[in-house]
C-alpha cells in the first residue's frame, strides 16, 4: 500500500463528486491508500494569486506543512492544485530568501514550510506507484474502440520549469496512461492550449469562444470523448457545451470524462457507483462503445 | 651587489610644480637621506640636456641607482630608463615619480603641505631604489613555424598570409576537405558572389595573379611554398611553451591514395551503401565512398569510416582503374613542432530540433538557412531548385523565420550578428530565380550593421519580400493539404496571422564548433561564457589570447560575415608573424620567483595565474613546487597575493621593497589630517591619480599614493603592515573588477580587501579605515572625490594607536 | 492606444514598482518579439488583450491605464507565453504583480471580491454545497475535513490578505 495526502480542494467536492467518487475507487483498487489531513485550506490558485501572490504562497506552504507533518507526500486530483501546491514547494526549496519571507509568515500561525515533502499529481503517482505494466494487468474492461482526445489543462505542465511534470511541448504522460486502459488518444490541433476556464466569471463570453475551439477541434478530429484532469476544465468544456449551443447554436455533445472515470470503468468499476448523471453532456455514448 | 649610490634628479618643469614645491627644500633632504651621493635639478630630465646631465652623472659618479621625479613618467620613463641604459647602468635601476599631477597641482593650495608631501615621496622612491635588483633581458628560441588550426575561410587565410611571409605552416582540418562552412554558403553577402572558390583549388596559377580575382584562395593556394595541408585531422595534444609547441595530430585515414585518384567517380557509381549526407545538411543522401563537390581540395574521395563495409564489399576496390582505393590505410600519427599557433575554428549552425514549437527534424519541410543555401548552391543536393523535402515538389510559399535559438535566453542569449543578412541573402535568391515565389521574413529586429548590408535590405523590400514584426510562437503541420502554418502576430498591424508556407526556413543561431572546449583546454586558453575563445583583448589585441603565441581568428571568437572573417584572418596572420618575425622572444626578468622552501605545493598559483606561467614539478619522491615559466610571466603578482605562505616574491616588487616604501610614505605627514596609503595598481588605479592631477583635482596632501603592479599582488599581512607604518586609513585603488588588465587580480583583491575589513574589527580596529575602490583611468575625478571623503570619514575617527611591537 | 498619447515621466518608477512585486522581477527583459502574443489564446478571439501590449505599456509607465483598466484581468493564466518566452519573461507572474498592485489601489473586480469573501468565511474560493456535503455519504464518501480558519486568519493578517478590499468607484 502506497500512502498519500489526499489534497482534495474546494472545486471537487463542492461541484463534482463524480470525480472525488472515481478517484477514490479507483485508486484504492490500484493500491494508493488516500490520507484526509484535518485543517487543509484552499491551495490558494490563481484567482488568489491574483489578489496576493504573497499570501497564495504562504497559504500552499502551509498546506504543504500539514502533509511534512504527517511525514506524507501529497497527492491532488485538481490541476489547479497541483500547479499551487507544486509552484510553491520547489520555488521555496530553490529560493531560500523567499523561503524565509515565508516562514516568517508562517510562524505566526505556528507552523513552518521544510520542503522535504513531494507534491504529485495522481497522473506522475499511476506512473510511479502503479506502473504501466501492473496498470494493464487490472485493466478488466478495455476500452478498445474508443478514441480519447487527451486535455492536459495547462497547470498540469506549465510553468514546467517548476512543474516538472513532464515535457511541455511534447507531454506523453497522460496518452500513455490512457492507452494502457486500451484506448486510442488521438491528436487535435491546439491540444495544448488553455480550456480558457479562469476567466469564467469576469469575461464569460471570451471563456466559452476559448473553449469552443477546444471542443471543435476535438471534434474536428473524430474524438468520442475528451478527457480532463480538472474540475475547472471539466465544468468549462461539458457546461460550456449547454452554452455554446445558446450562444453560437451549435450542438457538439462531446461527452467529457475525468481520467478517474475512465480508469474506474475500465477497473470493471459498476457505472451506476460512479453518480455520472452530474455530467450535463450524457456519457452513454462512451458507455455504450465500451460495454 | 655593491654599495647603493643614489642620484636624485628633480624637475621642476611644470606649471605648478616649480610655484607650488620649495625646491631648495626638497634638494636638501635629499641630500640628507642615506646613500644619495648627487642631487641636481633642471627644468627637465626626460630629454635633450636633462637626459644627457643624467647620463653624465651615472658614468662619472658611478650611480648605480637613479631617481627621477619627473613630469608623466608614462611617457618620460622610457626615454629616461633607455638612456641609462646606454650609460652603462642595469635599467631595472631607476625609479621615476611624479611631483607634477600626484603632488603639485592636487595640493597647489596647501604650498607647505605639498612640499611635504613630496619629501615623502622623494624618499620612498629613494628606499624603493636602494632595494632595487639589476634584472636581465632574457631570451627564448622561437620555431618560424606555425601551425593554422581549421581550414575555413579565416584559418586558410591566415595560413596563406603567413606561409608568404617565409614561414611554415601547417593547416590543419578535421574534415576530409577544405572550406568549412563558408563554402557551404551558396553565395556571399554583400557582394554576392559564390562561395565555392573557398575550397577550390588551383586550376591554373601561371595564368591567375592575386590581384586580379576576388577569391584569392584559387590563386594558387595550393601551389603555395611551405604551406603543408593536413586533413581528416585533429590535434590530440599540445606540449610545450610558446615558440616551441610539440602538437600531437591524428590522421585519419582517407582509404584512398591521395597520389593515385583521378577522381573517375567509378567507386561511387559502384558503392552499395548510402547514408545522409552531411555537407548537404542531410537534404540528401551520398555513398560510403565520395567527394563534396567536383572541385574541391583536396581532389581526392574519401571513405566514410562509419558507412563502410570494408573487405565485405570491395567493389569500389575492385572498379578503380587506378588502384587508389587502399581499405587498410591507418590512422597515423605526427607530431609537429611549431613555435605558434593559431586557431580558427570557426562555428556551427545551432541544432533547432530542441525548439520543439518549431518542430525541425519531424516536419520535413521545416529547414535551416543552410539547408536552404545549399538547395540554392547548382553544386547541392537539388541542383539549385527550392523543394520541400516532403515531396520533392517546387516550394511557392516560403517563410523565413529569424533568431531561432539566439537571442533566446532558453538556448543561446547572444545575437549571432549573421543571420538577418543571411536570411535577406537567401530571401532574394529564391525571389530572383522564381518572381512568383510568396517569401515572408518573420522577423524581431532586422540589423544590417555593415557596408552595403542596408541597400540589401531595401533591395528585398523591393523585391516584394514581405516583412512580419513578430517571433511566431509555433509553427504547425496540417497533414491533411501537407501544409505548414506558422502562427505569428504582427506587432505593426496587430494582427494574428497563420502563414500558410510549403516550406519554412530557421535562421538558427551560431554556436562554436564540436570541439571548442577540448581544444581550448588542450591549448590552456579560455571561452567566453558563449563558449567561443575569448580574445585577450577585444578592444585592443582581438586575435592575441593571454597564452603568448596563441592566436584566435575568424568565427571562432564569435560569429562572422565572410569579409570581417578575412579581416580577423589577416590580424592574426600579423600578429604571429610579428611573435616570430626574429626567431626569438625577447622579455624582461619582471617574473615571480619562488622560495623552494617554502613552496607547499598547493596548487593555489598555478591554478590562479592567468597566464598558465606557473606549473609544479617534482622535487624529491612526493615533493612537488611550483616553477615559474620566466618566459609566460608578465609579472603582475597575483600569485604572491595568493600564496598562503609566503613563497613567492616578485623580483622587481618584493615586499620590502613594498614595506621600505610605504614607511617612507607616512615618514612625513606635514598636514593636520589623517595620514592615508593609496595602494594603486599600476594600470586603472594609479593612472586615475594622473588624470586627477591633469585635470587639476584638488584633494588633501594627506593621501599618498603607492604604485603596484596589480592590486591582486596584495596580501592582508602588507594592509596591516601599512597601518603599522602610521597610516590611518588604506585605499586600495583597482581597476573594475571585470576590467582588470590581469584579469583576476582586482576581483581578488576585492574579496582579500573584505577579509582583511573582518580581521581588522577582529583586532578591535574600525573597518571602515579600509577601502577599496575600482576605478578607470578617466575617472580622476572619482579619485579626488574619495580620497576626500575618506580623509573626512577618518577625520571623524580617534586616532589610530599602534602598539609598535 | 489613444492618439497622441505619451509615456509618463513616472515610468521608470512604475517599473521599479513593478520590479520590485514577487512575480514582476523579469519585466525588463522584454523586448517586444510579440511570441506571447501569438502564443496567446485570449488575444487570438478577443481584441480587448494582448499581452505585449499590457508589457509595452508597463515599461514605457503608463500605470493609470494599465492599473485600472480591463486587460490587466484577462490573462487566463495558461503560461503558453511564459514557456516560450525567449527572454524568459515570466509574463504570468507579471500578471499578477500587475494585479496585486491593482488590488493594492482598490481595483479588484467583483469576481475576485467574492473569492475573497469565499477565503475568510470558509476557507476556500468555491462555497460548499451544504446539499452535497449531505450526500456525501451516499456516494461512499468520507465526512469532509473543514479548513482551519484560525490558522487561516493568522496568515490572512501577517500578509495583510485581510485589509484587501475594493474602494467604492468614485462617481
């Protein structure tokens, strides 16, 4: 048994608790033993950075601290959490003046940021842990027909000098894993560019035509479904969907699915445990190739 | 060494000395300073009646020390010290101050104080002198040979200047035949002209004169007596000292007989096996057996080691008519003795397949400029027509996309200087030869710096050639029309353009050939932090490296256009021609010596200098010390400040001649004021005194001035025997620390200067009594400006109490 | 840009200002290659941001504009640009220097109001759903941890997080 920090975040369990669901059954059946620390707040993304970037990194080192205290390395599901919490850790292991400026502020909450603990995401934790090969042995149904227009989101893998979660410009991480459940990834022009989600809620209407070419193009290139590692991905391109058809009148229906569901429908996980009826665009397409 | 007999000779030329100094005062303590046997005064010293008064003096009276104080000693030195030469007297005897710019003018307020301050300087220069050693001239054998590293544009040059000029020289290049890789080019920027006279060889010397052509290397270059050619051969190692290098070359073999090959090509019609060709930038592919180019240097096939089958095969043994092909040959090896050595090893194009969004060597029709120039050469791969790799089809819609890898933090930061005219070369050829062709340059600034480059760029304008501000960010491949899309933004027009190009060219950035860092340390020389070898000088001596005798020329300082490779090239071919010209070098014994002694074998100063003078041999079974090459050392003292113990002194600045001087210094203070020794290296430092005095500075007689090599030469024993002597407070004055004129020696002095502030607060002594300071020659005014708030500074302090134990 | 508009004599302070922010370091490196704008997919559907311009007009000083003005808010943080930067601009966290200094001045747009509330009562940007945190348990769930908002707060108060607040726009 593998054991982690699970970082859940605010988004998952307040928006998708189909994807909480499939990651937790999932990687328990793969042997990664998932810890819930006491205290965790916000990873401090973004749209904090954006008030204070002073404040962001002091509030993920002191999540990051909880997980030294519990001598665990910590795993997240959101990309968004990642990218704090991993921004975070190797620039305060890199920067001992920043380092500093941190633990100041820390200690008044009592608390100090070591950086003697690993951040993952469970994506580089199926490939460490797991493996490829252990992977495709528990693989029970394969999900041969189907073909997956990876989305990386970009707080996977920029800014990869801090990241270093895999190559930036050439990433194989995520078409690997999904190719070991026995699907095709396929490529899809701009694949690599933003799902344009962080700008939900001060310029709606850029957000969505960000993310209509995304789903264009997925489409464009025969994808049967697209699959995030985001909660903040996952909203903008299965509700932007609804939008895009009030807005531009087009319908796409490309269902989009966390890597967990896949991994937990190809574990031979039942689909009626996975609540994917909190997906707007129906999955039973996918369903339907698979079974 | 006899009895020192000092003569004092004081100018009072000047037009403030003679109203400021109380001559007749300076005279008579002169006079009363131990060993001085004359003291006599003019208007001047440094020529006509001064020079010949001083002379004089030193063959009736038998000086055999002479002090001078004299107005600009940079330029009356010499004269001085050249006269007494003649006069029978060891140069290394004399000693010249300055009472003009470092006493009288700075001081001309205070009369009384600057006399003062004089007496002090008179006599420091007087103790300086009774301690000073007759040193020899000495001389070393120099080889008239010289050995060209790298048979491109710059380094055959350079061998044809210099193997004119008498001496021999042997070329030497690593690939199988000359050129390098201007005579890939295609065609010259900006005249134009085609590259392949570079490696072409003569075809009729008779009938060609040197005047007459603009590519001189077909004149005969071959033909050129004590000119020796080497190729398919690199150096494997360098031994020795300068004028008399012993090189190690490796000779690959060519498996053919260079006597024998007729060059019928019949071997290659023959030879099975096919592998990318690299001349043509692998655009297409060439047999085991070939030639670059019919006409080429020398005129003979090679075999590609690597893509040989050997005695599997043999056809090309069994087809030639004249049995040239030999597939035993060995790689041999020679050694050459050569008295200097020139490098031109040019550079390289930068491999862009690391810049992933531009996708080089997955799209096939993604090319650099050189492979492009090659498709424009009639002798390249596709015989002079532009294609797109993909599909061998005619390219309409090229783009051009500038400063790939340069100019790029990410790869290389520096801008490779060749690239837009590269591109603006290229650009108009492919235009020329086809109108209908759509050409765009993505480009962020266009520089076209030389003669003539701006016409080049208006032509292209004219052309029809489209310009786009921006550095694209990606360039894609839609596979389903084969098309290219390259995504930029137009700053000019704020536009998002998506260029749609069936081929797109990277103008990649200039690196340093394979090798470079080998080679350098091979020859012990240094890189700049681009990796290209680092000139002694850029200013000054551009193709001169701190190793006497080794030379740098052409792209291997830093990328260039042909016309300034040649210059480059004919600088070096001069200034080594100039280090051998008379067979010998000829240097003053101004050299570190070392105590055996004392020597702990550290490796501290041979690791230091900067001039690899220093190296350690074996004395005893596990006893090594360092010895000092007389012929490399240019005296500057670094090492004596780096030694921890002591054991090495320079001849001509040996610490008591340092500790003589500076008591001397502070002897006399004669003003109200804190007494101060400026410590200042004898190039930025103590020049930024003189021009401080020229430009009629004023600051406090107080402050007092002694001249070293480099600053680097101290040692923190000397800061706190300067204290002892009476000063209160220490200047060390040294030239910016990445100016040093030796290099290391200011920066070091630097960090010395910073632990001898913490040992001094350890002592209980104010750290601020010590300074620092790194200036330039004009910065006079800098100089006046500390050396008054320094005094100011200690003014405010208690006076320093040394014991005198 | 409007017409006939030049740089502020204030620029290089604004610069420095800029410099001195966590994340705005690298400004000056910039020099205008325009590759974050093509990298930029905000720029490529929406006139209203570049973001070499919103660099050009930080190094040239033009602090009123940038600070209170709407680009500054329409990065959507993907990095593109910052990766391929050949300056290594690291233009995102310019971004939010840019806004932090923004915040600082009493711009904070209503969106990041509310993150901001969302921090202090709870503890996190998005608000739980007290039907789904009910739920929970019928999805095989764990009970959630809650935040540990005194810890929070101490933070909140050394950074000076807490006193953040929009300034009334003035009519």
């Amino acid at each position: 048994m593998t054991r982690y920090a699970l970082f859940l975040g605010c988004t998952i369990p307040a928006r998708q608790p189909h994807y909480e669901v499939s990651a937790r059954k999932s990687l328990a059946k793969l042997g990664i033993d998932l810890v819930d620390l006491e205290g965790m707040t916000c990873c401090a993304p973004p749209p904090l950075q954006s008030i204070d970037l002073e404040t962001s990194l002091s509030m993920a080192a002191y999540n990051i601290s909880l997980a030294e205290e519990a001598d665990l390395d910590i795993v997240t599901l959101c990309t968004g959490c990642f990218e704090s919490l991993a921004i975070a850790n190797n620039l305060l292991r890199e920067n001992a003046k920043l380092k500093e400026r941190v633990n100041k502020i820390l200690s008044n909450a009592g608390k100090e940021f070591r950086g003697n603990k690993e951040v993952r995401h469970y994506l580089q934790v199926l490939m460490k842990d797991v493996g490829i090969d252990h992977l495709k042995k528990n693989v029970t149904r394969k999900l041969g027909n189907l073909k997956v227009a990876t989305f990386y989101g970009c707080h996977s893998l920029r800014p990869s000098a801090l990241l270093k979660f895999d190559d930036p410009e050439r990433p194989k991480l995520f078409d690997n894993l999904v190719e070991a459940l026995g699907a095709k990834s396929i490529w899809y022009r701009n694949k690599l560019k933003c799902c344009g989600g962080l700008l939900r809620g001060y310029a709606d209407d850029i957000a969505l035509a960000i993310a209509r070419d995304k789903i264009a193009m997925a489409t464009k290139a025969g994808a049967d479904c697209l699959s995030t590692l985001c909660p903040f991905c996952f909203l903008t391109l299965d509700l932007g969907q609804f939008l895009m058809k009030s807005t531009y009148h087009e319908e796409y229906n490309l269902p989009i699915l966390h890597y967990t569901e896949l991994l937990s429908l190809s574990l031979g996980i039942d689909p009626k445990e996975l609540a994917l009826d909190f997906h707007k665009i129906r999955v039973d397409k996918v369903l339907s190739k698979i079974s | 060494m006899d009895e020192p007999k000092v003569g004092v000779f004081l100018s009072e030329g000047g037009n403030q000395s003679s109203k400021v100094l109380d001559y007749d005062a300076l005279a008579s303590f002169a006079k009363n300073v131990a060993k001085v046997v004359l003291v006599e005064r003019a208007k001047e010293f440094w020529r006509g009646d001064g020079l010949k008064a001083i002379v004089n003096a030193v063959k009736t009276k038998k000086l055999n020390r002479v002090v001078v104080a004299e107005r600009l000693p940079k330029l009356s030195e010499v004269n001085i010290v050249k006269a007494v030469e003649k006069a029978g007297l060891n140069p290394f005897l004399v000693e010249v101050i300055d009472l003009e710019d470092h006493c009288a003018r700075p001081h001309r307020n205070k009369p009384a104080e600057a006399t003062a301050k004089a007496k002090a300087m008179l006599l420091a220069a007087i103790e300086r002198a009774k301690l000073l050693e007759p040193l020899e001239k000495l001389e070393f054998p120099a080889l008239k040979s010289i050995l060209v590293i790298g048979g491109g544009i710059a380094g055959m040059q350079t061998a044809e200047d210099l193997a004119e000029l008498g001496f021999e020289v042997q070329l030497v290049e690593k690939e199988p035949f000359l050129g390098g890789l201007a005579s890939r080019a295609g065609r010259f920027f900006p005249t134009d002209d085609c590259a392949i006279c570079i490696q072409a060889p003569s075809t009729d010397v008779k009938s060609i004169t040197h005047t007459s052509r603009k590519c001189v290397y077909r004149s005969g270059f071959t033909e050129i007596q004590n000119l020796n050619v080497l190729t398919n051969s690199k150096i494997t190692a360098v031994e020795g000292v300068p004028g008399n290098y012993r090189v190690t070359i490796e000779k690959k073999p060519r498996y053919v007989d260079e006597q024998k090959c007729i060059r019928c090509n019949l071997c290659a019609e023959v030879c099975p096996v096919e592998v990318p060709d690299d001349y043509n930038v692998k655009l297409k592919k060439r047999k085991a057996i070939y030639i670059n180019i019919p006409e080429v240097y020398p005129p003979v096939y090679v075999i590609d080691e690597k893509a040989c089958k050997f005695h599997e095969c043999e056809k090309c043994v069994k087809v030639c008519p004249t049995k040239a092909v030999e597939l035993d040959q060995k790689t041999e090896k020679k050694t050459l003795n050569v008295g200097a050595i020139v490098v031109a090893t040019g550079f390289e194009e930068y491999d862009p397949s690391v810049i992933k969004e531009y996708h080089y060597g997955e799209y096939p029709d993604v090319v650099t400029n050189l492979q492009l120039a090659r498709m424009i050469d009639c002798f390249g791969p596709t015989g002079g027509s532009i294609i797109r790799p993909s599909t061998r089809e005619p390219a309409k819609r090229i783009v051009f996309v500038q400063c790939v890898g340069s100019r790029d933090r990410r790869w290389n930061p520096w801008c490779s200087s060749i690239c837009c005219m590269i591109s603006l070369k290229n650009a108009m050829l492919v235009k020329s030869a086809d109108p209908e062709t759509d050409v765009t340059i993505c480009y962020i600034d266009i520089r076209t710096t030389g003669r003539e480059h701006e016409y080049y760029y208006e032509r292209a304008r004219d052309m029809g050639i489209k310009f786009v501000k921006g550095r694209p960010t990606e360039i894609a491949h839609d596979p389903e029309d084969n098309t290219l899309i390259v995504d930029v933004e137009d700053a000019v027009s704020r536009k998002f353009l998506e260029l749609e190009a069936d081929l797109v060219v990277l103008a990649t950035s200039m690196v340093p050939t394979q090798g470079t860092k080998e080679l350098a340390s091979m020859l012990g020389i240094e890189l700049e932090q681009d990796g290209f070898f680092k000139e002694y000088n850029a200013k000054l001596r551009p193709t001169e490296t701190k190793r006497k005798g080794i030379f740098l020329c052409g792209g291997a300082t830093f990328p260039k256009d042909a016309p300034t490779s040649s210059l480059h090239a004919h600088s070096a071919a001069l200034k080594a021609a100039k280090f051998l010209s008379t067979g010998k070098i000829v240097k003053d014994q101004k050299t570190a010596v070392i105590d055996d002694e004392y020597c702990g074998d550290c490796e501290f100063c041979p690791v230091t200098c900067p001039y690899g003078a220093i190296s350690l041999v074996q004395k005893g079974e596990d006893h090594f010390v360092a010895q000092v090459s007389e012929l490399q050392c240019e005296g500057c003292g670094i090492c004596v400040g780096t030694c921890p113990l002591n054991a090495i002194e320079l001849r001509h600045y040996r610490p008591s001649q340092m500790l003589a001087q500076m008591k001397a210094l502070m002897s006399v203070n004669g003003t109200s004021k804190p007494l101060i020794l400026a410590i200042c290296c004898s190039e930025c430092g103590h020049t930024a005194v003189d021009s401080s005095g020229m430009a009629m500075l004023e600051y406090p007689a107080n402050v007092r001035v002694m001249k070293v090599p480099c600053t680097g030469i101290l040692q923190i024993h000397q800061i706190l025997e300067a204290f002892k002597a009476g000063a209160q407070g220490v200047m060390v004055v040294g030239c910016k620390t990445d100016g040093c004129h030796y290099e290391v020696g200011s920066p070091k002095a630097k960090k010395k200067v910073e632990l001898a502030k913490m040992l001094l607060k350890e002592y209980g002594i104010e750290p601020e009594r010590l300074e620092m300071f790194n200036l330039v020659y004009i910065e006079g005014d800098k100089f006046a400006e500390v050396a008054q708030t320094m005094t100011e500074k200690l003014e405010k302090m208690s006076p320093l109490q040394l014991s005198s134990s | 840009m409007a017409h006939g508009k030049t740089a502020k004599s204030s620029g290089k302070t604004f610069l420095e200002e800029v410099r001195h922010m966590l994340g705005g370091e690298t400004l000056a490196s910039c020099y205008q290659c325009g590759t974050c704008a093509s990298s930029c997919p905000v720029a490529r559907v929406s006139e209203r941001f570049n973001p070499r311009e919103v660099i050009r007009q930080s190094l040239l000083g033009e602090k009123e504009e940038i600070l209170f003005g709407d680009a500054l808010w329409l990065c959507c943080s993907c990095y593109n640009c910052q990766e391929r930067c050949p300056q290594k601009v690291e233009i995102a966290d310019v971004f939010y220097a840019l806004r932090n200094l923004a915040i600082r001045e009493g711009k904070m747009p209503n969106i990041y109001s509310e993150f901001s509330a969302g921090l202090m009562s709870e503890g996190k940007i998005v608000p739980m759903s007290k039907f789904l945190e009910k739920k929970r348990a019928d999805y095989g769930l764990p009970p959630l941890k809650p935040a540990n908002m005194d810890t929070l707060r101490k933070i909140l108060s050394a950074t000076g997080f807490d006193k953040l607040k929009k300034k009334e726009e003035p009519q």
